[in-house]
C-alpha cells in the first residue's frame, strides 16, 4: 500500500514547491514555449530516477542533477520531458 501512495504522492502532489502550475500546460502548446517556461520558473523538480524532488540546474546551465541520487540529464531533455513532450535518445 506504502509504493502506491508514493505513486500518487509523485505524480498528483509530488511536493515541488517552485510554484508551477504545471495544468497550465497544454497538449496544444508548442514544446519549445513549454520548455522555456519551465527553465525560467523551475528550481527544482522531480528526479526520475530516486523520484525526490531535487534536481537542480548546473551553474552552467547544460544540464539537471540530482542532490540526492547524483544522477544528471541533458536541459532540453529533462525538460522536455517534465513539460510532457518525450525525448528519444541513443546511448
């Protein structure tokens, strides 16, 4: 029952307090305005490997990490993905 609720927790109340209201997103909205949104407003969002809400942007810029777990992803690709418009990549 516990990893149901954090599901839930994650995906319906995932304790991002950076102020985003993410339902302001929409299907019919160019990815790249969605994507530009969210690096302008987002301190800190949901990792998507641990799932805590601790990925920071580099002081660099050109990429998230997470405090926690240390895991890293590309801006653009993080935040692609956030906005709700899925990546492929190639290892």
């Amino acid at each position: 029952m516990k990893r149901e609720k954090d599901e839930y927790d994650f995906i319906y109340d995932n304790g991002d307090d950076s102020g985003i209201d993410y339902s302001a997103l929409s299907e019919a909205e160019d990815p790249e305005d969605a994507v530009d949104r969210l690096r302008e407003e987002l301190e800190r969002g949901p990792c998507p490997k641990c799932r805590k809400v601790t990925m920071v942007r580099s002081e660099t810029g050109v990429c998230y990490y997470c405090l926690d777990c240390g895991y890293a992803e590309h801006e653009v690709i993080y935040l692609r993905n956030l906005a709700g418009y899925p990546m492929e990549t190639e290892d």
